[in-house]
C-alpha cells in the first residue's frame, strides 16, 4: 500500500503551472479539490490522487491550507487508504500552525475515535498538546515551566533524537540577566537533561558532555550552583571514574567555594574511608568559613571516632577561641502558642556545649568543671547554669549534692540584678525541684522563702504613631530578696490580710475564689 509523500507528485503526468500562474491563484486551492473530486466521481481515482499529490507539491509549505488536506484525506478514507489518510492528518499538522489547523484537529480526531485504536486517538492528542507547546514556547522562549511541560510530553511519547532536539532548544534560552534568581528554573533544564542522557537514553557520554557544558556555562564568578557540581561528581562515581570525581569536586572548591561543596566532598573521602583527605577537606573549610561552628563540631566528632582525643580537643580549643563565632545568630522563631524563653543562643555556646559533651563522654570532670567556668565568664544565661548544677549531681562523687546547691547559691546571687525575672524564675524552680528530691525540710523551706509573687499590674500603651492607646494588663514577679521591693510585699500581704476578713464576714457576698491579683493592681502598679 503506497503512503502519501511529496516525492509521488515526481512522477505525475500533468505538467507544472507556470510561476506566474502560482502568484496570481494562490487561493485557488478550491479548483484543485473540484478537479480531483470530478476525477473520483467518474471513478478515476488514480487521477484524482494525483491531482491532490500535484497541489500540495503547488502550493508548497508557505501557502499551505488545511481544506485542501482535509479534503485529500477524506478522499483517501473513502478508498479504504487509512494509513495514507493518518499520515497526510500529520504531514499537514506538523507544518500548518495551531491557529489555521482548528478544522484539520476536529476532522482528524473524528477520524481516529472511526478508525483508530486507542494508540492512534492517543496520538492525535499529543500532537495537539505539542502545537500548544510550541506555540507557547514561541511566545515567550524564557517560559521555563513551558518547556518543563514539552519536554514531559516529548520523553513520554517521542524517539530520543527528538527529546534531545527539544532539550537542545530549550537550553538555548539562557536566561538574559546573569542573577541566580533568574537562573534557578532554567539550571533545571540541565539537569533534566542529563538524567535523560544517563537514565534514559542509557548514555553516559553524552551525560557527561551535558554537565560539563553545563559547569562551563554558568558563571561562576557572580554565583554557582552547588547542586549541579555535586551531581556531576556523583554521576562519575557510578560511572566508577573517581578522579573525575575529585576533579570536580576540586575544581568546584576551587572557583566557587560554598559550604555545600565542601559537605559534598567531605562526605565522599568519608564514605570512600579517606579520612587524611577528610581532614585536609575540614582544614580547608575552616580557613573558608571560620565561623561555621557546625563544621568545628563535625571536624572534632571526626578526630574522636579514629580515636585522637588530644587533636580533637585541641580542634574545640581552636574553635572556642575564634572571635567570630561570639557573634549572635539571629534568634530562632519560637513555635506558635510559645513565649520566647530568654536570650537567642549565640554560636559559641552551640561550640561550647558540644565541647562539654566531649569532656563529660571522655569522663574528665575537673576538665568539665573548668570549662562551664570559663563559659560562665562569657554568658550568665540560666541554662547554662542548670546545666552545670545537674552536671556536678550527675557526677556521683563524694560532695556531688552540696556542690550543686552551691550552684544554685551562686547562680542565685548572680542573677539578682537580672532584667529577665523569668530566666531567675525557672532558676529557682529548678533548685526547688533538686530540693524536693534531695534536700531536708529546711532546704526546702529556704528555696520557698525565695520563690516570687506574681502580681498582675497595668501598664500604658502607646501606637505606633506615638498616640495613648489605653492600658494593658501584664505580669510581674517579687522577689523577696530584693530590697527595694519589700514595700510591695508589705502591701500584699496586707492586701490579703483585708481579703481574708472580708470574706470571713461576708462569705455569701463575695466569691472566694476571685483574683486576689485584681484588687492589689491598683496599689502595686504604683511602684
């Protein structure tokens, strides 16, 4: 069975209108289809079949129509010719555009869900999405999640010739202004593109070709991307080829380095048991970013593992000494519901804590001991406190509990001229609870003494624009110990004092349980 093509119209026996002729009567694609319709009325159908091959060789892809192709293949179902008539449907539909090809769409889907099978209506629907494709990405070629969409289609349905066709023009369009936030969806076309080479097509070359076009493309000297040198190493480890590997890795360090690249390369000597390399990476890395406390840690927790407790120990005094990390990090936002409890904990103490760790593992205690003195001449934060008084209870040698209240006591006069009455609060309630569980009556007793009132107490607001906008009601706590509140206390007591006998002598006018708070408001929030 023939299939229509071009080339037939070589051996037709009608001989060419002039090019004058081919001017003048471009839109005169309505007599060619009256001439091969009077040839398949009288039963000529050969003839009527070369007189559609002749004007579509006549008037060409410039001036191509969709009702001369309509009309060839319904003249070709008519014979039977189906094959013919679904190639002819896609010569003309892969040429003509979307906007002129609305009656050829309509004409071949009818033509499919008569004749097709399920494969054959599925084709009419890709070729459908693919002129939508291609004329959005025509529109705006910078349209990344366009092409995304194409290429989905094209892997799902076309030869690999093509995929790669449609992925070369999509990588086409570098992204016009070189800043990272342009280039982010676009790297991903890369990407893409080299798991199809790998995955896919099954071709590691060409794999390796698109990720190294890819590296030379991108300019490394405004800004990298970490993700595409790490996969690119990763690719050559499974291709097995680990200098190439390293090569990038290294090259990647070289002109771009980030804390990324560093981790990814770190964890490869790491899983490839390299551990020299491992510590020239960490040596690197920390002349790179001194400041990341994290990669002090990790190097630390390295020399620990192979068994090098002074290196490791002398790797923690190196980071605690670094005058960088003392600087805060930004406060962590609290989890909704939560108030934030003090103050945001800086990098050094993130540094500290995990060298204490080391000590107390290693079971040096005086070590241990030292270093929460020399912490505590840095920050007077209560955790750091509590820690330290569970840490000599934790201890177990002989003094371990008078060694912890001592703690406390210390801790207790230090915090006294603390602005945050809160941090004190959960101080004393943390030597109250050590108390419950170790302490004599008295112990207890002394701790309660100490314990706060909580008083509630009003206070003015004002706007944003400086304007009164009335009062609100806070909290606040009285220590017992600090002298200048002892009037306050006086108040209170006596404040409760006239409560109580109020409610003695009218015990049916009053509620016994109402906020005692709410009459010492006035009174206190004077002071």
């Amino acid at each position: 069975m023939a299939v229509f093509s071009p080339d037939l119209l070589s051996n037709a026996t009608f001989q060419h209108p002039a090019p004058l002729h081919r001017q003048t009567h471009i839109s005169g694609w309505g007599n060619w289809i009256k001439y091969a319709r009077f040839e398949e009325k009288h039963g000529y159908f050969a003839h009527a079949r070369k007189v559609y091959e002749r004007a579509v060789e006549f008037f060409g892809d410039e001036h191509m129509d969709e009702h001369l192709y309509v009309a060839f293949a319904k003249f070709e179902e008519n014979q039977k010719e189906f094959e013919r008539v679904r190639v002819i449907y896609k010569y003309a539909l892969d040429r003509i555009s979307k906007q002129e090809a609305q009656e050829l769409f309509k004409n071949y889907t009818v033509f499919e869900k008569k004749f097709g099978d399920r494969r054959g209506i599925e084709d009419i629907i890709v070729s459908k999405r693919r002129f939508q494709y291609e004329e959005e990405v025509k529109a705006n070629p910078h349209n990344y999640d366009a092409w995304f969409d194409y290429l989905r289609l094209v892997e799902s349905d076309a030869e690999a010739e093509t995929v790669r066709e449609v992925y070369e023009r999509a990588i086409a369009n570098v992204p016009p202004v070189q800043e990272k936030r342009h280039w982010k969806r676009y790297i991903y076309l890369w990407i893409n593109y080299a798991l199809y080479e790998e995955l896919e097509a099954k071709d590691p070359e060409r794999t390796r070709q698109v990720y190294q076009a890819s590296l030379e493309l991108i300019p490394h000297k405004k800004f990298t991307f970490a993700k595409m040198w790490l996969l690119y190493a990763q690719f050559e480890i499974r291709q097995k080829n680990l200098p190439f590997a390293r090569r990038a890795l290294g090259t990647s360090i070289g002109k771009c380095p980030k804390n990324k690249l560093f981790k990814g390369y770190i964890e490869l000597e790491l899983q490839l048991r390299e551990f020299d390399r491992c510590r020239k990476l960490y040596e690197k890395f920390l002349e790179f970013g001194p400041e990341n406390c994290t990669s002090w840690i990790k190097f630390a927790e390295l020399e620990t593992i192979l068994g090098d407790i002074e290196r490791a120990r002398a790797i923690y005094e190196l980071a605690i000494s670094q005058p960088r990390l003392d600087m805060p990090e930004k406060a962590k936002e609290d989890e909704p519901g939560q108030r934030s409890q003090g103050h945001p904990e800086n990098k050094g103490e993130v540094l500290w804590k995990s060298y204490i760790d080391f000590e107390i593992e290693q079971e040096e205690t005086e070590r241990t001991r030292n270093l929460y003195r020399r912490l505590l001449q840095r920050t007077q934060h209560v955790k750091v406190w509590i820690s330290f008084a569970q840490f000599e209870l934790s201890s177990g040698k002989e003094g371990s509990l008078a060694k912890c209240r001592q703690i406390y006591e210390e801790a207790n006069k230090t915090m006294r001229n603390c602005e945050e009455k809160e941090e004190r609060l959960m101080l004393l309630e943390s030597w109250r609870s050590f108390e419950d569980e170790f302490g004599t009556v008295s112990d207890k007793e002394r701790v309660d003494k100490l314990m706060p009132e909580k008083v509630k107490k009003r206070r003015k607001v004002q706007a944003d624009d400086g304007s009164d906008a009335g009062w609100e009601e806070y909290y606040d706590y009285i220590f017992p110990e600090d002298a200048a509140n002892q009037p306050n206390l006086k108040l209170l007591a006596m404040a409760k004092l006239w409560k109580k006998q109020q409610q003695e002598k009218e015990p049916g006018e009053q509620d016994p349980d109402a906020d005692v708070a709410e009459q010492e408001s006035g009174p206190s929030s004077s002071c």
